[in-house]
C-alpha cells in the first residue's frame, strides 16, 4: 500500500477507503500467489480476533496456516468486547487445553485486542506459551487509539452501564476488575518467548506508535488494520517468524 494513498493534500491522515481493505483480501485469494505456510509439525495456534471481530475473521489464516500442519484453534471470545479480564480468564483457559492436549507450548497470533490478550497470556501463564505475534495492537496504551475507536469504546461502556455484558469503564481505564489485566500488560514477557509486534504506518483504528513495545520485535508491513490477517505481506512475514 502506497502511503500517499491514505494522506491528504496537506498531509493529514484520512480513513482507508473500503476497496484497499478488499485489496488487502484480494492478496491472499484462492489462486493469487502467496507464500507457503511455515511447516508446523503438528503444533498449536492460538488465534485471538479483535474488537468486534468474529471468529471468522480469521478463518483464512487459519487455513493457511494449517495448510502448513499447524493446528489452528480460536480463542472463542465472541466478539472481544467484554471485559478484559474476563476475556484473558477465556484465553488461558483455552491455551491450557491446548497445551494439554499438545504437550507442547503454543503458539498465539492476536490481531488489534486479541494481541492485547495473547501478551497478558505470556505474562501471566508463561510456561504455555512459545511464540507470541500480535497484529496492530495498541500494546503501548489501550488508549493509544484513533477518536473513531474511541468512540466505539466510549458506546460500549455505555451499554455496560445498562446491564449489557460489555467492556466496562474499569475495563477501559485500567482499574478495578482489569488492574491485574493492566499490571501484566505493562510487564515484558519472559526472554525465551518470542515476541513480535507487527504493525502498519497507515492503521487508521489504532495510532502505529501505540505497537511499539519496547520488549517486541517491531516488523512494519503496509495494510490495514482490518486486513492484516488477510495480507499476503503480513503471512510473510509469519512464515519468516514461525520457521
């Protein structure tokens, strides 16, 4: 993706027109050229979507990695807009039988909030995990986020307030129910897992700063934020990480 096409004349960023998600999508087509999976040997993926993201978004990753003998497994957090605590308590869970039925630590690819979910997992359950790869994940700061995003979060707080099973204002600050969420997120994970954050100049949910961990490997490919998961450059790079 060219840069100059989600800038202004005076150089102010724009949101990313439908078709360049599309064309992110269109990278990893059946019969478009893509790179060959990483061999996996029978091993583990855990796949942890985004905000408001179903499983399914996901799905063609999953086929492709498991083209490759992994074994791709989600993390069945719904839409990923509950409280993140919870949501972790989800992920844990499902990397421990994973890793049960394994015998071997895993490996967890999180795009946007999944990435969120799958650092506090390696922080806080260490001995599951192998590798972690989060996609436009705001690891910095949660709040290190586009206004729009913000928007969207500010609604779901509000739907908290009125009983429905969203995200909460501790949730989104940090405190109460997620302090223990927030206090592992700001930890590095431990020096032989593997950690890499991979990001784009032009995500338009996310502000790229809010990616660079410290303790991560920073890899910058060009896509969306919504099309990461499809891109044929970002599955380059997982073949460069995962082999």
């Amino acid at each position: 993706m060219n840069l100059a096409e989600n800038l202004r004349a005076d150089g102010r960023m724009v949101a990313p027109r439908p078709d360049l998600i599309l064309r992110d999508l269109r990278t990893t087509r059946r019969g478009t050229r893509v790179h060959s999976a990483p061999r996996g040997h029978g091993r583990a993926v855990l796949l942890i979507p985004g905000l408001f993201a179903p499983n399914a978004s996901l799905n063609r990753l999953a086929r492709w990695l498991q083209r490759g003998g992994w074994i791709p497994v989600t993390a069945e957090v719904g839409l990923n807009i509950a409280c993140s605590q919870q949501l972790a308590d989800v992920v844990t869970k499902r990397a421990r039988a994973l890793h049960r039925v394994t015998g071997a630590p895993i490996v967890v690819i999180g795009q946007s909030r999944g990435g969120l979910h799958a650092k506090v997992l390696a922080v806080t359950a260490p001995d599951l995990v192998d590798t972690v790869v989060t996609l436009g994940s705001p690891l910095v700061s949660i709040q290190g986020i586009r206004p729009s995003t913000r928007r969207a979060v500010i609604a779901l707080t509000a739907l908290h307030r009125r009983g429905v099973g969203t995200l909460s204002e501790d949730c989104w600050q940090g405190s109460g129910c997620c302090a223990d969420y927030m206090a592992a997120l700001r930890e590095a994970p431990r020096a032989d897992i593997r950690f890499v954050s991979i990001y784009t100049a032009t995500d338009r949910v996310i502000l790229p700063d809010s990616c660079l961990d410290p303790a991560a490997e920073h890899v910058e490919v060009w896509a969306t934020h919504q099309g990461m998961a499809m891109s044929r450059e970002v599955w380059g790079e997982l073949a460069r990480i995962l082999s």
